[in-house]
C-alpha cells in the first residue's frame, strides 16, 4: 500500500511542477551542468512497463534545454514504428529562455517519413520527425510520447548521458511488470540498487540520476559506457511474432533464433545436384567449404529485404536458391544448407557488426547482434564465412566482423566465441619504390606494395567494385603527391586465408623535388608520410584505446641527377615506445639516395597518463616521415 | 533518432553507385537469344561492369474518364550485365508522383532475367504480385522497387513498364546518358496539337536519328465522375510524332569543380506553354512579366507581400527603433530574420505555410524565409522584391523561357537609394549583401512588375585574400614574427563556423600544423568575428623555436602556399566550374637570422595564365642588406574553364605549387 502512495505522490509532483510557469526556466539550470555543455536535460522520465511477455509499453517524457547552435540536434523528435511498433501519441511543447509556453505540437502534426536506409532495399521501417527548429537560445523542448510494442524481444536501455556535451538535471527510468516476472538489467557506471516498490499486481524498479556534468570526448576515447552511466535491460521469457523464447542464458537465446530458422534449409534437387557435383570425393574439408563458398559467391548477391519477422527470419534456402539473392541471414542460411547436403556441419552466427562495435555483454544475454555469418568448425582453424560478400576470402574475415564475441547458433542453443583477431604479424604493408630524379625536378617512381590482413581490406573494396576506368579516377586523386599523373597500375590478389594484395604503380610526380639554384630539397619517405598529428590537450581524462595493430616498411631507392653531394641528411632515428617503434635511415650512394622506413603500430589499452607518450611518438612519426634532404651541387658543377 | 534493432541492416560492403533511369535499342522485350550471351565486353567501354543494350522510351496523350487527358509514358529497358559490380542495376526503383490520393499508376511491369545454361537461354520472371515493394518517401513521392531475380555474371536483364499521369506538366524527360554505357538510348513521342510543350535540350545534340512526322489521331474523352449519364467527346486531331535516338552513348564520370554533373548530361525536357483548339485556347507558360504577375498574386509566393500587413507593423517596429537611415533599417530587419528563424530545407520556391505561422514557428524553407524577408522590408517603407533562382547544383536556366519547374531558390533584392542589395537570410553566418556560392549560377529573375533578368555570375565574385608577415630577430638572437590575415569572405565564412562550432583553439591547431616549422603563438587574435557582414582578420604574434643548424633551410611560406595543385587529375571531360575567383598575396618582411648570411635565395618570376592575362602568379624575393622582401601573388579571374583550357590550368597549379616549396637558405657566418 505503501508503494501505492509513493507512487501517486511521485505522479503528482511531475504534474504540479509541470503546471507551473517558468519551470524549466534557462536560469535555474545549476551552474556546473552548463560547464563543456551545448545542451541541459533537465528531466528524463522513462517508463517501460511489461504488461505481458507480448506486449510493452513505454511512457517517456524528457524536457532538454538547448543552449547553443551545437547542441540543436538534442531538440528533435525522431522514434520509428513498424509492424510491431506502435506510437500512439506524442505531444512537444517548446518553451523560450524564461520557461515560458510557445507552442505545442501533437502527433498529427509530425513529419511522417520512410526510415529505409542505405544497406536495406526494401523494409516495413518508417520514421516519426518533429522539430520546432527555434533559435533564440537558450530554449528548451519537452516532448512525451507512447509507444506500444508487440513482442518483448527488445528492451529499451537507459543512458541519461546521449552523447557528449549533454549534461542531466534528473534522470529516472522505471520498469513496471507483473509481480512473478523476471526481467535482467546490467549497469556501467552505477553503483546503487535500484529502489523498488509495488503496485497491485505489479512490481516497480526505478534507477534514477542526477547533475551529471557535460563529458567531453577526448581523441581514442574508450567506449561510451565506461564513461557514463548505463543501464541495459533484458527479458526473461519474451515473444516475437508467435515465437517464444527465453534470454535467461545465451544458450536460451541461440535456442529461439534456432527456431526461427529451423527447417528453412530445404535445397531444390538442382542444387543439391550442384552440390555433389562441386564437393563429393574433395577430401580436404578447407577445400570443400572453399569450393562451396565460391559457388555461393558466384551464384547470389545481397539484397535486404527485412519485412516484418523478416527482420529476424532467414528466407528460406529454397528462396535464396530461385531468387539467388537475400540479406545477411537467408544467404547465411543457404550457404549453411550447401554445406549440409555436403556433409559438412556449420553455425548460423548472430554478430555485432562494424569496425567500432566489437562489444557485447558477454555476462548479460541480450539481443545486441546487427548481422549474421558463418562459422565452419574445422580441425585445424575454424572457418569463418561472410555471406554477403562476392570476393572476400572463404576463412577471412575483415574489420567488420573480426575480433569480438559472436553467437554460435546450433539445435541445442547458443554459445558465446571469438572471431579472430588479425595483429601486428597479419596487418602488414610492405613497400619497395624504385624511382629516378629527372634535371626538371620530376620524379618518375615505379612502386610495389603488398599489403596483407586489415591492410588490405581497402584495396580490395576497391578493386573489386569498381572498374578500371574508376579505380584510375581513385588513383588519379587520393595519391599524397602535389601534381602527377599514373602511368600504369595492376593488383594481384594473394588468395589465401589471409589475403594478400599487391599493388604496383608507375608515376610520374611533377616537382617532386624542389631544385633551385645551387640546391635540391627531397623528401625520401615518397609514399608512406603520417598524415595526422596529435595535439596535447590540457589534461586526458579517459584511458588510450588504440584499435588496430600494423606494421609498415618502405625500402626507398632515387636515382639523382649526377653531381649532388649531400649538404643535410636527417639523422637515422629510432624511437622505442609502448605504442610501437619507428625507425628511419637515409644515405646517399654516389648519385642513388637510399632510405628505409619501419613503423610497428601497436593496439591496446593505455592510461590516460600515457597521453603525453602517444602525442610524442605520433609527433616523432610525423616529423621524421616529412623530413627532406639537401643535396648541393659538388663545386665546379654548373647550377641549373 | 532510435534505430530498429534487425539482423540484417548491415551489409558488408556497400558501395552506392546512383542509377540513372534511361532508353532503348533494337531490341524488344523477350527476344533475347543464344548470341546476345557472346560479348563479353563492348568496345564502347571496355572497363564497364553493365551495357545498357537498349533503352527507349514513350510518351503520348490519351483522353480519360475524368473529363480531360493523361500522360501515358512507356519504357522499356534491357540490360548485359557483365560483371558483379554491374548488380546494381538489377535493382529498379520507378518515381511516381502523388497527390492525397491521387498517385501516378504504375501498370504492366514485366521484368526478366535470361541466363545462358549449357547453351540454351533460361528466363526467370519477376513475380510482380509478390516482390514489388513500395515506400512513402513523402507526401509527393512514392517510390515502386522490385529487384531481378537469379542475376549473376553475364545476364541479361529486361524490364518494360507504363506509367499514366493525370499530371499533364508531368511529361517524361529523357536522359541519353548515365551511370552506364549506353548502345542504343531512344525517345518517341506523339504530341497532339491541342498540347503545346516547349522542348529544351541540353548536352551534345547530336542525335543519330531525330524524326518528325505528322498523322491524325483520334481521341475519347469521358466524364463519369458526374451523377447521370457519362459524357463523352470524341474527336481527332493533327499530331506529330518525334523520335530522338543516340547510339553509343558514354557513361557519365564524376568530376570535381563541377557545379552538377546534371548540366552536362545529355537529355531533352519538355514544359507545358499552351492549350490550343479545339480545347479553350489557355496559354499556360506565359511571359516573365506575367509570370511574375501571376506569381505576385499567388498565396504561395508574393500574395502576402502585397497585401496590407497592419499586423507586420508590431513585428517590424521594435526591430527598426532607432535605427535612422533606410541602409541601417534594411540591415536590422536582415539580421534580425536570419538569427531568429531557421531554414529547414534550402531548395524551396514556394510557400507551405503563411507569414503568420512562420512568424509563430520561427522556421521556414527558404522561400518562405526571404519571402518574409522581403515583406518586413517593405513594411519598413524599402523598396525590396524577391528573386528567383537555381542554385549551382540544381543546374542552370533558360532565361529566355519563363519555367517555374527549373528554380529551386528565393532570395532578396532590396534597393537603397541606387545601389542593389542581393540578400539570403536563411544562412546564420552569412552577411547583408552576401550569397552563398551556390547561388551564383548566371540567369536569376526579380519578381516584380518589370520582372528584370539579373545575372548571378561567379566571375564577380573574387575571394581575395592578404597576408602579411614580419620576421626580425629579437634580443635573445631568436626569430620571432607577427602575422596578419585578412581572408575572403567565404573563407571568412568558413572560419567562423569552425571557431563556433569548435572554439578558437581549432584555427591556432592548424595553424601551428600547417606553419612548417615549431613555433610559438602569443596575442593570438581574430577580428570580426561575430560581424558576418566583413572578413574576418586574425593577427597573432610567434617565435620559431626550431635549432639553430648551420645551415638554415626557411620555406618562407609559412604553411600559407599551395601544397597541392587543385586540378590533380591528368585529364578532364567536363568545363571546371570554379565557385569565385581568386587573388591571393602574401607579403613578407624578413630579418636575416642573427649570425647568418644568406646562401641562397629562390628565383624570382612572374607568369601569366594566358594572352588574356586571365590569370596571374608573382612570384618576388629580393634582398636588401639584412633584409629579405617577398611577394607571392596568385590571382584568377575566370572561374569557367573549357576542358581545353584544363592543361593550362594545371600546368599553372602545378608552377605555383613548386615555387611555394622553394626555400631561403641562411648560412651560419664563419
């Protein structure tokens, strides 16, 4: 009965407070939460109430006090809806500096726009917009709005702190659902129980915050929860479609996207045929999946299409093997079933995709997964298939998908393993310039590269999806020369486990040198010159993640008009550092400038007092790659 | 923005390579055979991934059933492709207007695909039932997709399809080019004499046929919209038929310093002028005067500007108070439009919604923003009008015929005392009297009673640009400098936004990245930078920490010289479409270092473009006693180059570029 009251005091409150005039007036914001900040969220109520494993609803309301042109985009209203989603309402109210009421919008009055992007073709998706576009700052936006969801497969998280530049006045999430459920949370960065009380028939649990000041990202920042508060939610037993499932385990999990896939490995008998016909009597399993994947390749692509439980349901292999197209799962699928008619077991694999999103709970099951693969259990090394692909290496897996926890999906539920993770020995780019110095200081330069794991994944994007004529327009731009032109360029794949590429080009660099009068200024690091550098900021606050591990070498050799002798030659260079080691050396050889290069980039996580270290190796990098030598025309010669 | 949770929203790799809707050949639909399969590649083009083999298209007049006529526009395509990266292709999607209810009727789509399998040719057909989606892109557009089934290496696609229009300014335009080569690209159309359309073509007009012939036809013309009997009309009349073809059409490429790849495409629009016997003659595309008439009395344009605003006054007042002289009261009502509402869709040429809710909402599209703009303007008793125009990207107009269809773009013009003012209150950080660059892009219409043509032309626009720097050595014997930079104005421009976006301390970082050597920034200063009206000017002062060697090599640029030639591409298709052009002068005061002497100086020289002396590069050191005097001076005055003219160009770059990586060299004294 208690709980009853607290809560209709607390409902009482936010309706009297919101009566009143002035309420989200700029000027009670307390002063620390405008430090580093372009927006103040002065009050998040979020409500998520489990009315029964098939349906939830969600009562959110947030007022957010925009104080600068930056900070704009925290004023706009977006939230999508499909065939599961519902948004039954929402109502915006805008309020000038002084707290003021200035207009109030209704759901009518939204922008109702596709939500389809670029990687899908054809989904159910679409998008609810609104802004009031003011800009006498300070304002402040209040929106609230009620969303009903069908199924309870996604649990909304709590993150008070969107994004950087944000502070927050008050922030409160609560989660309503019946006495005997059992729902799961995970916190980053907040250390209380959640306080609980109870209805009727149902049970409360609120998490709340408060004057969080605005975070400032800093350069290889770690990832958004280790440095706010965070808190994800997930269910027990939950529902999709008439499927049921429960999240109390990965194993439970992996049990219900089993059954969504299950029995959608039927094959035509055309195929099967093919099937026998490509792997019967290939002994070698890494040969078999190989010759398979190929066939895969060469005979689909990708297309997304995601209707309704499409969304989560692989086409079958049937649909696949007519259409010979579908997305990331029924591709998956189908070539999940060629390997089975083969005799050859594999895993559906749910992962979190992209170069930056390598984390999952592994402690808390959840569905955090964006894409599917396969995995081949093999002996020797496992083999990893990605399905969408045309060119990639059957066993290979790029930036995408390597070097984070997947979800192997099999009849007896899932389980939680590694990707690969290419390192300092896989990502390898090794270069060899040959090149000669013309008397008008042109460089004619003929390169070889080759370029191995993570290294290559550019190139090979490259030239693999564009023609000739379009690689050349690539070439023809991104080369780090002032003025040249390409004379000619080939690639040559390396296809193996571990992909290689090597590329040769042929340039010409007009002024490549600078020779005036008497002298002759050259940089022989001619490809391979760190770009970026680092500035000190005043203080690092977060810990250093660097994210890919490489090492590069570059053996330089330039012809130089007869008669130079050396007047300046950088000093050879070593720096040793926890984040790698760099090392330079130039000389001159009669009339042939010889110069070696190594840089070994190491990954990993640092303390924020290791910043001052990075900075300086990043700057060493920088400065020794753009140093140039000076020649001087041996005396008695004639200046240009 | 949240984002639905699926499996399946990422795509390995995904490039976007647009696709251009286009025309035909010889070919017609389901006559694919065994030796269509043979090449593999075509000698137009030997690098690319899909042919387009035929696209031809229709479009003709047909009397309907709600009393007048519809568009009947027809296509049929075919399509090799050769290649995995020619996928894309394979995935169609068709625009059709909307209107409430009302939407364009997309109607006999067929789609196949035809393999070759052991020799024979298979087809496997599109279920268009089941797998053509459609997506609301807004309440103007939808969009009908479907995607072919079984395509791999070396199919052949084709697809034909009908769309009829009530919209009879709805007529297809055809584009003989695109992403793709093109063999046989082909448009027929049957125009009745009742319809009058103005055909505006553009690109190269060289057609490989371009017929016309004359005939009869007849049309039906029911109305049972009506409670009662239908009526009918049926009649003939006199038509013409047209027929373009062009065979062996490149593909497009993608340059820079173009304004919009759509100028140079080849393709022929048409615009609806006229309704003519035995229809009620209506002249439709009238001249500009009475177009601007039309569009003054209009409630989505000029309507509202007209009539008496009393309510306006109370707006208008409290931002002129005080302010004495028309120029002063102009810049207020500007300033006071562009820092109080927000454009939220910059290619607009008409209103969505009244002066009043704008008032109210604070937001607008452009149009309706310097449409307010003007109305506040004439409130306050100044003589202002609104422009129309396109901007760069939406490509050029016909100044000689009045379409409303080709504008995308309402500025202002306001006149005080004899001088014209073009204004744009729709960008927070532009100034009175200044337009973004996108808006220079030639013919532009003031809409007024005269409606004169003015012409926005980038070739009046110069971004100059002064530097000036000195260097002497201080007690300690160390250099130390002061810097002064006044830039043009859309650098200005630029400058601002960066420094609001990300503090001061963003302009000092690239500064001392850029300078070349390891300095010191003291005093450092940026003038004007909240008046959006002037250039900004940043002042700082520096001391060069770098070593003392024996041997000094001093790039006197100091970070501000052309480290890489603009037009890096050795060859170029298209006109370069420069936004402004440029005069750039950096001047230097330098003290020889203490304890050094000079070795060695860079030559001194000065170029020009051509004959024309279109262009300029000053190029000027000298030395006297302690003192170095130099002068680097880049200057171009045109802004539109033929691809003839490219090399020139280049060549010109590539000379400036080279001399700002030339060095002083200083010599310790022995």
């Amino acid at each position: 009965m208690k709980g009853v009251v607290l809560l209709i005091t607390t409902i009482f409150t936010v309706s009297a407070a919101l009566q009143a005039q002035g309420e989200y007036a700029a000027s009670k914001i307390p002063p620390p939460l405008l430090k580093n900040a372009d927006a103040v969220l002065r009050l998040e109520d979020m409500q998520f109430e489990i009315i029964n494993t098939r349906q939830t609803v969600t009562k959110y309301r947030y007022v957010v006090t925009i104080l600068n042109g930056n900070g704009d985009h925290w004023a706009e209203y977006s939230d999508y809806y499909d065939k599961y989603r519902s948004i039954e309402s929402v109502e915006g109210i805008l309020y000038d500096a002084n707290g003021k009421q200035l207009k109030k919008v209704k759901k009518k009055d939204l922008e109702d726009l596709t939500g389809s992007s670029g990687g899908s073709f054809a989904d159910d998706d679409r998008i609810k917009r609104h802004n009031f576009y003011y800009k006498a700052y300070p304002y402040t936006v209040e929106y609230f709005s009620e969303v009903i969801t069908n199924g309870t497969l996604f649990f909304p998280r709590w993150v008070p702190q969107g994004g950087e530049r944000l502070s927050v006045e008050n922030s409160s999430m609560h989660i309503v659902c019946p006495r005997d459920y059992q729902f799961r949370y995970k916190a980053f960065m907040y250390n209380r129980e959640p306080e609980i009380t109870f209805g009727k028939n149902t049970k409360q649990s609120t998490w709340s915050s408060s004057n969080m000041m605005a975070i400032v990202k800093e350069p290889f920042s770690p990832l958004w929860h280790e440095l706010t508060t965070v808190v994800i939610y997930g269910p027990t037993d939950f529902e999709l479609d008439n499927y049921k499932g429960t999240m109390s385990s990965w194993r439970e999990f992996g049990k219900f996207v089993y059954s969504l896939k299950k029995d959608r490995d039927q094959l035509p008998g055309n195929v099967k045929q093919m099937v026998h016909q490509i792997a019967d009597g290939v002994s070698d399993p890494f040969e078999k999946v190989s010759r398979l994947y190929k066939y895969m390749q060469s005979h689909t692509r990708y297309v997304g299409i995601q209707l309704g439980i499409g969304g989560w349901q692989p086409f079958d292999a049937t649909y696949v093997a007519t259409k010979k197209y579908g997305d990331c799962k029924a591709l998956t699928n189908y070539m999940y079933s060629l390997l089975k008619e083969a005799g050859v077991f594999s895993y559906y694999t749910l992962v979190r995709a992209g170069e930056f999103s390598k984390y999952i709970t592994a402690d808390f099951p959840s569905q955090q997964f964006t894409h599917v693969i396969l995995c081949v259990p093999n002996q020797k090394d496992t083999i990893w298939l990605e399905c969408t692909s045309q060119t990639i290496q059957p066993g290979y897996l790029g930036d995408f998908t390597c070097d984070r926890p997947v979800l192997l999906i099999g009849e007896d539920g899932g389980q939680l393993v590694n990707t690969p993770r290419y390192g300092i020995n896989d990502n390898l780019q090794s270069r060899y310039i040959r090149g000669v110095l013309e008397a008008n200081s042109t460089l004619e330069v003929n390169t070889k590269t080759v370029y191995s794991g993570l290294q290559q994944d550019e190139i090979h994007s490259m030239i693999t999806q564009l023609s000739k004529e379009k690689i050349k327009e690539v070439l023809d731009r991104k080369l780090d020369f002032p003025t040249y032109s390409i004379r000619r360029f080939d690639y040559q794949e390396e296809k193996r486990f571990l992909p290689g590429i090597t590329e040769s080009l042929g340039i010409t660099v007009s002024n490549y040198a600078s020779i005036s009068g008497k002298r002759l200024f050259i940089m022989p690091n001619v490809m391979s010159r760190y770009t970026s550098k680092l500035s000190i900021d005043s203080t690092r606050n977060f810990d250093i993640r660097l994210n890919r591990e490489y090492r590069e070498t570059d053996t330089v050799e330039i012809e130089i008009p007869a008669g130079f002798e050396s007047e300046s030659m950088p000093v050879d260079v070593t720096v040793d550092s926890k984040f790698g080691r760099y090392n330079c050396s130039v000389k001159l050889e009669g009339n042939r400038l010889i110069y070696f290069r190594s840089l070994e980039h190491r990954g990993g996580r640092y303390p924020a007092s290791d910043y001052r270290d990075l900075v300086k190796f990043y700057d060493a990098v920088f400065k020794n790659d753009h140093n140039k030598v000076v020649l001087v025309k041996k005396d008695g010669a004639n200046a240009f | 923005m949240k984002t639905k949770q699926i499996i399946g929203f990422s795509l390995m790799y995904l490039l976007s390579v647009t696709v251009y809707s286009q025309d035909k050949s010889t070919a017609r639909f389901g006559s694919v055979t065994e030796k269509d399969f043979t090449p593999k590649v075509y000698s137009i083009d030997t690098g690319a991934s899909a042919v387009v083999i035929a696209d031809i298209g229709s479009s003709q007049i047909e009397g309907n059933t709600k009393g007048w006529f519809s568009l009947v526009f027809k296509r049929y395509k075919r399509v090799h492709i050769l290649n995995k990266n020619g996928y894309d292709v394979a995935n169609v999607e068709i625009s059709l207007y909307s209107e409430g209810d009302y939407e364009e009727q997309l109607e006999k789509l067929k789609a196949v695909t035809y393999n070759l399998e052991n020799g024979k040719v298979s087809e496997t057909k599109l279920d268009v039932k089941a797998n053509v989606f459609k997506d609301k892109i807004n309440k103007n557009r939808v969009i009908k997709k479907f995607t072919f089934p079984n395509v791999r290496e070396g199919s052949i696609i084709e697809y034909e399809y009908t769309v009829t229009s009530d919209y009879l300014h709805n007529l297809q335009p055809w584009e003989f080019q695109g992403g793709y080569p093109r063999l046989w690209s082909e448009y027929n159309l049957t125009l009745p004499e009742f319809l009058g359309y103005v055909f505006l073509t553009q690109g190269d007009k060289q057609y490989d046929i371009n017929t016309r012939k004359d005939g009869i036809e007849s049309y039906r013309v029911a109305d049972g919209r009506s409670i009662g009997p239908t009526d009918r009309v049926q009649f003939t009349a006199s038509v013409t038929d047209y027929r373009w073809v062009k065979k062996n059409v490149q593909a497009l490429k993608e340059e820079s310093f173009t304004s919009t790849l759509g100028n140079h495409i080849s393709k022929i629009e048409f615009q609806l002028s006229e309704y003519r016997h035995p229809l009620t003659y209506r002249r439709i595309m009238s001249t500009w005067e009475k177009l601007a008439e039309e569009l003054m009395q209009a409630d989505y344009f000029g309507l509202q500007l007209t009539k008496d605003n009393g309510w306006m006054r109370d707006i208008v007042r409290p931002v002129v108070e005080g302010a004495v002289t028309p120029s002063e009261k102009a810049k207020r009502i500007y300033a006071y439009v562009r820092d109080n509402f927000t454009c939220t869709n910059h290619q607009r040429l008409t209103m969505d919604q009244n002066l009043k809710t704008i008032l109210k909402n604070k937001n607008g599209n452009v149009a309706e923003i310097n449409l307010l703009l003007t109305a506040m303007l004439k409130n306050a008793d100044l003589q202002a009008d609104p422009v129309i125009l396109s901007t760069r990207s939406n490509g050029y107009t016909y100044s000689l015929y009045p379409l409303l269809s080709q504008y995308n773009y309402v500025i202002t013009k306001a006149t005080i005392g004899d001088k014209a003012y073009y204004l744009d209150a729709s960008e927070p950080g532009l100034g009175f009297g200044h337009l973004a660059t996108r808006c220079y892009n030639g013919h532009a219409r003031v809409i007024n009673k005269e409606a004169p043509a003015i012409d926005l032309n980038s070739d009046e626009i110069t971004e100059t640009k002064f530097t000036s720097v000195f260097i002497i050595n201080n007690e300690k014997g160390r250099l130390i400098g002061s810097m002064q930079q006044t830039p043009g104005y859309f650098e200005s421009y630029e400058i601002r936004n960066l420094v609001k976006e990300k503090g001061q301390e963003e302009l000092t970082k690239g500064i001392k990245k850029a300078f070349g050597a390891d300095i010191d920034i003291s005093n450092f200063r940026v003038d004007s930078i909240n008046k959006p009206d002037e250039v900004i000017k940043i002042k700082y002062d520096f001391e060069i920490k770098d070593e003392r060697e024996d041997i000094i090599y001093l790039n006197q640029m100091f970070g501000e010289g052309y480290k890489e030639n603009p037009f890096k591409s050795a060859e170029r298709f298209y006109p370069v479409e420069m936004p402004y052009a440029i005069d750039e002068t950096f001047n230097l005061q330098l003290e020889v270092p203490q304890g050094y002497v000079v070795d060695e100086l860079p030559k001194s020289l000065v170029v020009k473009l051509n004959a024309q002396d279109e262009g300029m590069f000053e190029y000027r050191i000298s030395q006297s006693g302690d003192n170095i005097s130099f002068r680097s001076r880049v200057r171009i005055s045109r802004t539109y180059f033929l691809p003839d003219e490219y090399e020139m160009l280049r060549e010109f770059f590539n000379l400036v570029v080279k001399k700002h990586a030339e060095h002083i060299v200083f010599k310790k004294k022995k």
